[in-house]
C-alpha cells in the first residue's frame, strides 16, 4: 500500500531523503517557504494519508474533516504538540507523533543557558550601547549586571531540558538548585542536590526562574500578576517552553513596577507577534531589560535536522505497521 504524506511547510532534507528512498510513500510538500495559510492547508491535506506538521499549523476537526477517512496518522515537527487536537485524533484511531530527539532537549537548554547570562550581564543592552557610540571610555559603574556563580535557579518542570540546565548550571557554576514539579523528583534530587518546592516559595527564593513544563489548561497563565508579587525584585524569568504559560499583560506590569529586573523570552503568548496586546508587545519590545529570541531554541543544524530525522522515521515506522518510537499516549 502507497501511503500519501503530505509535509506542510519544508523541513530539512534529511527526513526528507528518508520519506522520498521509501517506495511506499509518495510525497507531497508545500511548495511555498512560508506558513501555510488555513485554506491552502485545508486543501492540501485532502484525501492524505498522513500529515507531516509544523507547530505553527492547528491540526484540529476540520483539517481532519478536511483529509477524510484516509487519514491515518499527523507527524508533528516539534516536540511540543498542543497544535494538534489530540482528542479528536483518539476518537478517530489517527495516530500522533512529535520529534522529540535528544538533540532538541540539548539545543534548548543551551538557549535557555544563553538567555540567563545574557539577562545577568546585560549583554543585548551593552552591545546596543556599544553600536551606537555611546561608550566613551570604562567607567566603575557602567552597565552593571550580576554575577551567576552561587545564585539561586528555580525550575518549573525537570523533564529532559529542565534536567540539562541543572547539570550544566550547577556543576559548572555552583548553582543552588529548586525544582517544582507535578511530583517529586528523587532522581533529580539526589544528581543535583534539588531541592522540591512548592511553585511559591520557589518564586521567593530564586534569582533565576526557568519555565520548562508543557502548555496545558493547567499550566495556562502559570506565571501571572501573583506569581510576580512573589518573585524578588532582583530575580530574571526565561521562557523557552509556550508562550501562554506567561500572562504577557502580568509580566508587562510587573516590569513596569520593577517587581522583577527582567525577563527572556523565546515564546510568546500570540506568536509571531510578542503578545496578545499591542501595548504590550510594544513594552516588551523596547525595554532594555526584555531579550527576545523568535522562538529559535532549537535552532541549530544538528537540531533542525535530527527533528526532521525523527519526524521521518515515525512515519517510516507507521508505513511498515510498527508503533512509532515517538507516539504520544
């Protein structure tokens, strides 16, 4: 049996390679390097097989509406998959992957590492200043920022990226390590001497406060007006994981009174703009103490080709009638 896959955006040429040396699929790519708009994606999945998607297609009823009965699996090209309506799948027995690959876990946490020094040395602020000739000479004061070694990190979520920024983080850096999570984490505890914390005294306490949990209804706001009340006012926030899981109009506030001295983000709560309110996203975008990167974490050349790998060798696997290695419950 011919299995008809259809990727919506394209990916790099590894899976690529892979799906095309397979006789048994027959491929069919959006041929534009853009996002695919709701109606040409709506047309495109018609009548497929399998869809091959990007985390910034919605994959829900009507895509699947759309593709028909012939509809048997959706590849998503992210680790993260709140794109895909993932009860509508499971009541139509469609499968869903994601491309979870080590590799992404290691991009990320790199990104989120990068991110923290940047916020502590004010680096994007200082290269500014630098560019446009405003440095006439070393001054005691100029662009302080703070130091990282023997601060305090708080993590919200120790999966595979939270975990990766812990073990660089305190065994090259001294970090104190806090942990919040759905449970406890003993494992974790014992490699890095964490310590588990109810979210709110983890805001208390920390210096550096890393979000790495997935968007759910529960995870929705997590970080809001309260959360900022408790957080100290020396204390930095970095999102690498969704944007919503951050109330941008609570963060906004909370700069504007100082509660926190600053904030990165790689994820925003309606991308790609930087937030939902235009006011907002206009605050975020100028405030010295903001770094905002365009949801590029992974972006590296072995990341971006190790998800296309992935997302590759579950649909392979599909084809051949085995479960796909990355097959989400």
């Amino acid at each position: 049996m011919t299995h008809n896959v259809f990727i919506t955006r394209k990916i790099p040429d590894q899976g690529i390679k892979l799906l095309k040396a397979n006789k048994r699929v027959k491929l069919a790519v959006f041929p534009k390097n853009r996002v695919i708009t709701r109606a040409e994606l709506l047309r495109g999945v018609k009548g497929t097989n399998i869809i091959l998607s990007i985390l910034t297609e919605k994959i829900d009823k009507a895509v699947m509406d759309a593709a028909g009965h012939s509809l048997k699996m959706i590849a998503n090209y992210a680790i993260g998959f709140d794109n895909i309506d993932l009860a509508e799948a499971k009541k139509r027995g469609i499968v869903v992957t994601n491309a979870a690959h080590p590799q992404v876990s290691e991009s990320v946490a790199e990104h989120t590492i990068a991110l923290l020094f940047a916020l502590a040395h004010r680096v994007v602020e200082a290269d500014h200043f630098t560019r446009t000739g405003q440095y006439k000479g070393w001054e005691p004061e100029l662009l302080l920022g703070t130091d990282v070694m023997g601060k305090t990190l708080g993590l919200i979520g120790t999966g595979n990226i939270g975990t990766m920024v812990a073990r660089r983080l305190s065994a090259g850096f001294g970090i104190r390590i806090l942990y919040t999570d759905v449970k406890r984490n003993l494992a974790f505890e014992k490699e890095f001497g964490a310590l588990f914390k109810t979210k709110e005294s983890l805001l208390r306490e920390s210096d550096f406060v890393s979000l790495h949990v997935p968007l759910l209804p529960a995870t929705h706001h997590l970080i809001n007006d309260t959360a900022f009340t408790l957080m100290k006012e020396t204390a930095f926030l970095i999102n690498t994981a969704r944007g919503p899981i951050v109330d941008s109009a609570a963060l906004v506030r909370a700069l504007k009174k100082k509660q926190i001295a600053g904030v990165a983000l790689d994820v925003f709560e309606s991308e790609p703009q930087f937030a939902k309110r235009k006011s907002d996203a206009l605050y975020l975008q100028h405030a010295w103490n903001v770094i905002l990167t365009p949801h590029t974490a992974s972006a590296t050349v072995e990341t971006r080709q190790a998800m296309s790998r992935t997302a590759a060798e579950n649909i392979l696997a599909f084809v051949k009638g085995k479960q796909p290695p990355n097959q989400i419950k």
